[in-house]
C-alpha cells in the first residue's frame, strides 16, 4: 500500500474523505512496536490514505487529527467548538472549589 508522506497532503485529505461520506469513513490508529512507527489509515472502501510515522514530533499533530475526528463523530463542528472553548475560558464559567467557599470538611483525628 501507498503512504502519504506530506503531513498536511494526508490531514486535509482525511478530513475531506470523512466529510464526503461519514458514515462509511473508518479511521484507525496502529501502533508497530517491531518497527517503533505510529501507521494512520483513513479509509471508506474505495479510497485508503495512509501515513505512517516514526518521530515523537508528530504526536500533537496526530492528536490534533484525533480529536478533529472525534468531534466529527460526535455530531458537532469542530471549529465552532475551538472557539467555544475559548470563550468558556474567558467567562470564568467553572466550579467553585470547596476552599474558595469556605466549606470544609470536619476531620477526625486518631483515636
């Protein structure tokens, strides 16, 4: 089989092969211990995109197509949620901690 050796040839490609036909595009991830490389396979049956890789430089950008590919699967767009998560850590929206409220638990000692 034929590997991709441009990074951004085989993501670009990747994320136009899902969203031609997502319910028939597969995306696996395996990693060849013999060989210390990392192989990507996107496929839908007609066309197969492979890039494999053995640096550890690659592993944001192999994150970086993982979670495309999840927020993806899970119905949503992800670049609207790149800039809901930026607007969320703006806000300030998060839970209080039981030291900010100045609750805290009654602690036993020994006996």
């Amino acid at each position: 089989m034929v590997y991709i050796n441009d990074w951004d040839a085989f993501f670009h490609e990747s994320e136009k092969l899902y969203l031609e036909h997502p319910a028939h595009t597969r995306y696996t991830l395996k990693y060849r211990h013999t060989d210390g490389k990392v192989v990507l396979k996107v496929t839908n049956d007609r066309v197969c995109l492979q890039f494999v890789t053995d640096q550890a430089t690659d592993l944001k950008r192999i994150e970086r197509l993982n979670n495309l590919f999840f927020t993806y699967m899970c119905g949503q767009d992800p670049h609207d949620s790149e800039a809901d998560a930026a607007d969320a850590g703006s806000r300030g929206d998060r839970p209080v901690s039981q030291e900010e409220s100045g609750t805290s638990k009654k602690r036993r000692g020994k006996r």
